[in-house]
C-alpha cells in the first residue's frame, strides 16, 4: 500500500510502498477512506515530540472495515467506521473511571515503535504513530480505536469526528460542562477552536467570543457560533474580552502557547474555567498570579475533550444530520496523499482550517 512516510523530522513526507500484517487477534483492518491534516501531526513532523524513524502519522481518521482478527464480533467487512488516538483497554483504573483517553495500558495504547504492523522493504520496522499512522491507503489497528457509524454519515466529514470536533466539542461538554446562557471565550480558530466555538452554540452560550490573528479563521468563526470576535493582533486581547463582555464564565485556549494560556486564565469573570487544548513542548511553563485563584477560577486540562469516543462519535454524527454541527465549513480543501506536504505548507501559512485527503476509490485503501 502508498504511505506518507517520515523519515527524518523537519524534512517532507516521502510516498512509498509500505506493507502490513493481517489483523491479529482484537485487531482491525480498514481500507482509509479521509483523514485530516491536525496540528499536532505537523508538531510531531517538525520535532516536537521525537519518536522511532521511519513512521507514519495521522489521526484524524475514517475508513471502511475490510477484515477483523479472531475475537472481534461488532464489525465486519464493509462497516463504515471513524478511528480515534485515544485507543482504551477498557480494564486500567483510568478506564474503569471512565477517563478513556488516559488508558494506561501500553499494550493496547503502544508508544511509537512498539507495535509491529508496518514496514518497509527488507522487513525494516515503521513506527504507527497515535496507534493508528492514517497517512497510508490502509490502516491496521486495535478494536477499540474505532467507532462504527451510519452508513448515511459522509466518510470525508465523518474523519473529522476523531481529532478536531471531538476535542473542541467534548472540551466544551464534558471537560468544562458549559451552562447554557454562559459567556464563553475561544482563543485559536482552527479545527479545534472552531468545533470548540459550535459545541459552545449547541449548549446554549449566550456570549460566544472568538480570539485569533487571522481575519479569515475570525469570518470563519461566526458561522460556528462567535457572537463577537477579537483580533490578537491589534492590542491587549484580555482587555477587549473584558470591554466586550465583562470577562467570560468559560475559556478554551486551543494553541498552545504559554501566553494564550495566560490570556484565558486573565479573561474569565470569578468562579470562572479556563480548559486548555493546545499541545506543548515539553518543558514548556506558564506564569499565572497566584492572588486570582482565590477568585476560584480554574483552570483545567482536557485530553480528546475527556470523550467516550463510542458514545459520543455517533452523538456527534446525529447531530450533524440534524443540521446542528457545522462540518462542511471545517474543510477547507480535499486534496490527494501526494498532496499532503503541500497540505501542511498550507497549515504553516494559516491558509485553511482543515485539509482533507481523501482516498481515490479506485485504489486498494479507497472507499
């Protein structure tokens, strides 16, 4: 099968042949219908977060069942399916807690190299990044990685439901667990931040403020449910949320970045909760003042929106097909696996929301 293959980190994806296993026991294997292009696969591309070369990433996931291991009796061949990185063993304390996307069991959540289901030629081992590695024609993965959906339920917006619309959605519903006729703040309007800004308009936020530098992703966001938008790039951004709206009862930074984490904590009214869902360098510190925790605001780390990805994918699939969830907006382009470092260069440049790219039908991976 064709993969997007990374073999040394800063430099771009290489397309080539890479094979893989037949499914073992609790394993499943898909034809990849689409997958998204997120930031935290451009984060590991550059660095961020080194794992074993050669691999492939890519999360944010839809596909078609093509064959199941022994043991695994609710899907078939020809199931229309989204995977998630937050694959759970189901058993670990975290599981048991229902904190399925901080499964401790690194035989079901492998690091990077650990899992044998691709490589290259010579029997030479390739890495499955996120347990998943989605940036190929074919993916092999374990039962619980995956969600079986509507057949009705579009494939190339169904991906989306994996990574972005689950975290900026569940952040929103479970992580924070918005009042509706709340006031709410949204600091980066990318995949995230934009499904963070809907989740926000379908749980009934009255204020709904939308923060970035781009004209384009602030446009963007009003058809997410911004009421009001703030350029950062024109002044102090905690003092325009505060002019607008007198501070906000909730704050989701979707960046990553120690400043935008201050700026959510800064901007919330007492009793408030700031939720951060960017990915940090490891290492990375925040500065906060301490005198404002005795306002009891709060502020909170959210993992996949804290979702039960069985419950909630299909949730998120109804309520797209009820008109609710704004997925079209969210792609900004579909384009080929030949494409994707292209995809990404426009990711660097600000230019998209999400690339989508979706498998050609005609090839072994499509659907």
């Amino acid at each position: 099968m064709k993969a997007a293959v990374l073999h040394a980190f800063g430099q771009p994806l290489v397309i080539e042949d890479v094979a893989i296993a037949a499914p073992g026991r609790g394993e499943v294997l898909l034809h990849t219908a689409a997958v998204g292009l997120c930031h935290s696969d451009l984060h590991f591309i550059e660095g961020m977060r080194p794992f074993p070369l050669p691999g492939v990433l890519g999360h944010e996931v839809s596909g078609i069942v093509a064959a199941v291991g022994e043991g695994v009796r609710d899907l078939e061949p020809g199931d229309h399916v989204v995977a998630a990185l937050s694959v759970f063993c189901g058993t670990c304390p975290q599981c048991l807690g229902g904190r399925f996307a901080l499964c401790m069991d690194t035989d079901i959540k492998q690091p990077p190299g650990k899992a044998r289901r691709l490589s290259r030629a010579g029997g030479e081992p390739v890495s499955q990044v996120f347990n998943l590695s989605g940036f190929a024609e074919q993916m092999l993965v374990h039962r619980n990685a995956l969600v079986k959906i509507r057949p009705d339920m579009p494939l190339d917006l169904a991906a989306l439901l994996g990574c972005a619309v689950i975290t900026g959605t569940g952040a929103v519903f479970h992580t924070a667990r918005i009042r509706p006729g709340s006031s709410v703040a949204v600091i980066g309007c990318g995949g995230v931040g934009l499904a963070a800004l809907n989740g926000a308009q379908i749980a009934g936020a009255a204020r709904i403020v939308a923060v970035d530098m781009s004209a384009e992703k602030l446009a963007l966001a009003r058809r997410f449910g911004a009421t009001d938008t703030v350029d950062a790039s024109a002044g102090d951004v905690v003092a325009r949320v505060m002019e607008l709206a007198g501070g906000v009862d909730y704050s989701f930074e979707c960046i990553g970045l120690p400043a935008t984490v201050e700026q959510a904590f800064r901007m919330l009214r007492p009793g408030g909760i700031a939720t951060v869902l960017g990915l940090f360098k490891p290492g990375t510190r925040v500065s906060l003042e301490g005198s404002e925790f005795f306002l009891e605001k709060q502020l909170r780390g959210s993992a996949l929106g804290s979702a039960n990805i069985r419950v909630d994918i299909p949730r998120l699939v109804d309520l797209y097909l009820q008109g609710r969830l704004n997925l079209q907006d969210l792609v900004s382009q579909r384009i080929q696996l030949e494409d994707i470092n292209a995809g990404f260069e426009a990711m660097k440049g600000g230019r998209v929301a999400r690339s989508v790219i979706v498998f050609d039908p005609a090839r072994p991976g499509g659907a």
